[in-house]
C-alpha cells in the first residue's frame, strides 16, 4: 500500500470532508470492503482496503463516483 504524506489530505473547498464520505461508503458497501479508506492526492482520489470478491472492489468504485465529484486517479483495493 502507499503511503501519502499528509499535505496530500487536502480536499478543495466546498466539498464534504474525506472522513465523512468515507463513512456514508461504508455504509453503503455493507462490509464488502475491509479496511477501506479514500486517500485525497492532488485533485483526485486514491481507493485502499481489502476486498473478497472482485465485484466488491467494482462496487467501492462505482459509489465513490456517486459520492463525490473528485475523479479516482487509482483503485489500490486489494482483492484476497
């Protein structure tokens, strides 16, 4: 996993803050994903965790899309 420093933590003005739309996709993924956490890097975003199935994974993207407006620079969700 990579690890950001954390100046990259920065999210633009006038979106919600990275903890809370990480919480609200938890919700929404019903334990899917394990460990999951969206790491802000530049303008973008950056999905981590652990996955089961690679539908999970597909899932954790799709709402994330959904969630925020910021694009996805990477998917580094590990399946096992």
């Amino acid at each position: 996993m990579t690890s950001f420093p954390a100046t990259a933590r920065t999210l633009p003005p006038g979106l919600p803050e990275l903890e809370q739309v990480e919480t609200h996709l938890q919700s929404r993924l019903h334990g899917r994903v394990r460990h999951f956490r969206l790491v802000a890097e530049g303008c973008g975003l950056v999905l981590t965790g652990h996955a089961r199935t690679y539908y999970a994974k597909q899932l954790a993207q799709h709402e994330v899309m959904e969630a925020t407006a910021l694009p996805i620079l990477a998917n580094e969700i590990q399946v096992y």
